[in-house]
C-alpha cells in the first residue's frame, strides 16, 4: 500500500464521546491539517488546530455527534466542509441529523450547507495525500470511509469487535454488511481502521474475532 507520513490525532467528544481524528503533515514550519468529523463540544480539537492550516472537514455522515463542531471548526478554520449527496440535506435539518430525536442529550442542531458532495471513487488530493472515497451505507444512507495508504476511517460502520447500529432512519442491517463483508473487508488484513466510536483495530483483526461479521 502507498506509504503516508501524516500524524494521526484523536479527539473525543461530545456525550457520545465521538472519536474526531486530525490528520496533519509539516512543511517546514508550515502544518497542514484535515479534520474528519467534528462532533460535539469540540474545545479540545479547536484549540489544537488554532495556528493550523486545516484543509478540509470530511464528514463520514451526519449524525449529530459527528457534525456538531463543524460550523466551529470551519469559522476558525475558514475550510470547506466535505459529505455525501444523500446527507447533504441532514446538516441543515435537525430532524434529519437525530438532533430533534435526542433531546435528552443535545439541542437541535444544523449547520450551513457543505461546499462538496462526496461519491463512491472519489479521489481527494489533501495535506500532500491522496484520500479514496468509499460509500459504505447501512448505518445511514450516506456513510462513508476514507481510505489512504493503510489507513481507514470508518465513521459508524465498523468497529472493534463491533459494527454500526442499523435501527435510526435510513440504516439498513444488509446495506451494511454488504459495506462491510465486500468493501472494507477486501482491504489487505494490515490496513489500520480508525472507527467513530472506541478504540483502533485493523481489518485482520475483525475478519478474525468480529462476532457479527462472521
């Protein structure tokens, strides 16, 4: 797989304590750095990314917890924000992001429209790396991953020993195994998976001890 050479740094946030990763390389003095999902309370990642050059905002999908510092992020940041076409509607729509769903754990949320839609094969050229855009559905509608090098980022879909829920609007228990048994699980058994929840683990791992992939 293609060596990358960029840092890797998680943030967790929010009451569902999210998993926001930072991906930053450094040109001299210069950083540069991607954000993928922003979620809840996001002090900690804003404070990091002050006097950072934040390319982007890649969004995995659109629930609350993943979009909820988006619009903090990208007014320090000044970058564009990144998702798939069939959430693009979800940010300005809490009903649609599971805000309004939860109100026991977060106000109604909704953020400005994002700059770019996302699509299966996507090639992103960012912080000096290319990122390949994955449609992996089932959690919702529009979830991705993003692959670079033998990095995954998973969003809600895999998990250590676990996989995303499929009961909120528009998850679909087979679109997500199909995601998971004919995408993800295609990538060579090295390949690192930086999931939205809890802790890292790699394809092989999961193709050997995830109890509901097997």
């Amino acid at each position: 797989m293609t060596n990358v050479t960029f840092k890797v740094e998680t943030f967790t946030l929010g009451p569902l304590q999210t998993n926001a990763y930072l991906l930053s390389v450094t040109d001299g003095e210069q950083e540069r750095s991607i954000v993928i999902d922003p979620g809840m309370n996001p002090k900690r990642l804003l404070d990091r990314i002050a006097g950072t050059q934040v390319e982007a905002i890649l969004l995995t999908h659109a629930h609350f917890d993943h979009m909820g510092g988006v619009d903090e992020v990208r007014k320090l940041a000044n970058c564009p924000v990144y998702i798939h076409d069939l959430e693009a509607d979800w940010l300005t729509d809490p009903r649609k992001n599971g805000s309004m769903r939860w109100q026991d754990v977060t106000p109604p949320l909704s953020t400005d429209p994002a700059e770019f839609a996302l699509a299966e094969g996507q090639e992103l050229k960012l912080i000096g790396h290319t990122f390949r855009v994955m449609h992996t559905p089932g959690h919702s509608p529009g979830s991705v991953s993003f692959l670079c090098g033998q990095h995954l980022f998973s969003g809600d879909v895999l998990f250590r020993q676990s996989v995303g829920r499929t009961d909120l609007p528009g998850g679909r228990e087979r679109d997500l195994y199909d995601s998971i048994r004919w995408k993800l699980y295609k990538l060579p058994d090295d390949t690192l998976v930086y999931p939205g929840h809890g802790g890292r683990t790699t394809i092989g791992f999961e193709k050997a001890n995830n109890p509901y992939t097997a």
